[in-house]
C-alpha cells in the first residue's frame, strides 16, 4: 500500500469515528473513469473539516464529518500531480498547488458544492453552483430526518459543448477541453459578474451564457441571483456528492 493509499484509508477509519459525535457526514463519492483530487473549504467562522484535500481513485468514496452550524465549499480537481510533500499542480480547480487546500478556495473553474448546516432544529440550505464555471458533472442527494429532501446537481457534460470562447484546453492537448469557464471570468465585464451597476437582482439578469447553463443543469445556479430554483433546504444526516453520476436528476 503506497504512502497516500494508507492516508486515505487511516483517514477513512478516523472520519468513522469522529461521525459519531458530529451532525452530519459529507459522502464523496468519485464515479469518473479518472482520479480526482476533492478540496474542501470553510466560510469564514467555521472550522475546516478534518480533511481539506485528498484524492480519490475511481470508485472509492470518503466520509466526512461536519458540525452544526458548519459552512462550505466542496470540489474535485482534475488532472493533479503532487510530490511526496502534497506539493504540485492541478489542471482545473486548483487550491495553492498543494494537496491540502487548507484554507484556500478552488481556482475557476470549478463545478461547486456549497452548504450551510442548520443549527438544532434549523435547516441546511444547499446548492450546488456553476457561477464560477465547470470542469465535472456533480450530483449531490440529501439524506435527511424526515425526507422531503431535494436531489440536485449538474450532471450534463457541459465541457463538451462549452462555447469556443468559453472553453479552458489541456495545456499539452489543445482538443481536450478540460472545463468551461463561466462569462465572468472569461470576460471580466460587471455584467456578467453581477458586479458595480449589476450587483443586484433587479439589473443582473440571466446572460446568453448562464442561459446555455440553465438550460443544461435546471437545478444548478448559474448566476449570482439564480437564488429561486437552485438552493434547497433539508435537515440533513447525510449528503452524497458524487462526482460523474450515472442516474438522471
């Protein structure tokens, strides 16, 4: 068993334990052909959870505990190579160029799942977010105290009919589009961002871009204020976030 084989299963055992105690388990679950690299980041006056950064082989999932009240990001970086000291470089979804995010947020883009865990009896609002672009499909099912839980995520390949100027190419294959990236970072422009004039509801409103990626993944955010059909509520006991999904939303 290599070095990462045997942190991952230690840290499989840990997480076992620790859920015990904890509200809630975040499952991911890694259903690509490939290895991915899941990071993990904290909203600012929540803890960091007990794993910031790993990578997942085809197949194999980890659970891991949160407590009330905690707040997120969730995501999977493509195409990683890291040394010994976790130190290296991804293709999409980048965190500092180390295996542990430890703090820092995924570079765009990078298809997101986000969450704040209710305290005692107060529910957790989810979504999962294509704002900052794309690079895998997502599929996040809540398992929760009294069902009435919504499923939802971006399962559709977006990469493969990703517009032109859209689309971030492999370095080293200029065919092999590795992820979509969203008008705002493409362009830059307050109109896509929903940034000065546009930051607000009432001014920025669904562009020809976050339209292709409505239309593709109905549940998913696509801009800022795509706030009415894309963020869910649950009392939650367990999340399952799989990355390239095999069933239909």
């Amino acid at each position: 068993m290599t070095a990462r084989a045997q942190k991952l299963f230690l840290l499989v055992i840990v997480s076992s334990l620790l859920s015990l105690s904890f509200s809630c388990i975040f499952t991911v679950t890694n259903n690509c052909p490939q290895a991915i690299w899941p990071g993990t980041l904290a909203g600012a006056g929540t803890p960091e959870l007990p794993t910031t950064g790993f990578q997942l082989n085809p197949g194999q999932s980890i659970k891991i505990p949160a407590s009330p009240g905690w707040s997120g990001r969730i995501w999977a970086r493509t195409g990683c190579k890291f040394d010994e000291l976790g130190v290296g470089t991804c293709l999409t979804g980048d965190c500092g160029g180390k295996m542990e995010c430890s703090g820092m947020g995924a570079t765009a883009p990078a298809t997101l799942f986000e969450i704040t865990l209710g305290e005692g009896p107060d529910k957790d609002y989810y979504d999962v977010s294509i704002v900052d672009g794309y690079n895998l499909p997502l599929m996040a099912l809540a398992d929760g105290v009294s069902g009435g839980c919504n499923l939802t995520g971006c399962i559709m390949d977006l990469n493969s009919g990703c517009p032109k100027e859209l689309q971030l190419v492999d370095g080293v294959d200029a065919a092999d589009v590795v992820a979509c990236r969203s008008a705002c970072d493409a362009f830059g422009l307050d109109q896509y961002c929903c940034s000065g004039q546009f930051a607000n509801p009432n001014t920025c409103r669904p562009s020809m871009y976050s339209t292709i990626f409505k239309r593709a993944c109905p549940k998913a955010y696509s801009y800022a204020f795509d706030d009415g059909t894309s963020t869910f509520t649950c009392k939650g006991i367990e999340y399952t976030i799989t990355f390239c999904p095999t069933i239909s939303i």
